[in-house]
C-alpha cells in the first residue's frame, strides 16, 4: 500500500474549495492545482517583499489563483436552478 502525502499550502487548500464548489470536474487537476497554488504563493511573498500590505497581497495572490476560472458549466446550472419559480 503507498501513501502519498500532500503538502497543505493555503492557496492549494483555497484553490480546491473553489474548484470543488464551480469546477467539479477540475478537482483531480493536480498537477493544475499545485503549479497554480505555487504561482499564488510566489506572488503573494513578492508582494510583501515590495511593501504591500497584507490585504493588497492577498488580493493580488486571488488574481493569479483564480486567472481565467471565472465561468463553469456548474455555476450556470445552479443559478439556473435558483432562479425557476
């Protein structure tokens, strides 16, 4: 039996809970995941690092984790359902 074990990274966790609530399908991306988790993470330190203030680097992180994941199937399938009366 092997186990993997998976690092928990903030953006990672973040990043699976969006895609899990729009992105179904996008949830076993993992390579997706990680590389997109890394790149949040790079940019939130960066930000520090140039003196933004810790909302405004949580802002800017936001952007590069959820870059180009604005629209799904699931969300329109949803608001659909909740707009029948």
């Amino acid at each position: 039996m092997t186990t993997t074990k998976k690092e928990l990274s903030y953006f990672r966790l973040k990043l699976e809970a969006y895609l899990g609530e729009h992105f179904p399908e996008r949830v076993n991306e993992n390579t997706f995941i990680t590389a997109r988790a890394d790149e949040a993470l790079t940019t939130y330190c960066d930000a520090i690092a140039q003196g933004f203030s810790y909302p405004e680097a949580e802002v800017m992180s936001s952007e590069v984790l959820y870059q180009d994941l604005h629209f799904s199937k699931c969300m329109f399938s949803n608001k659909s359902a909740q707009v029948r009366i």
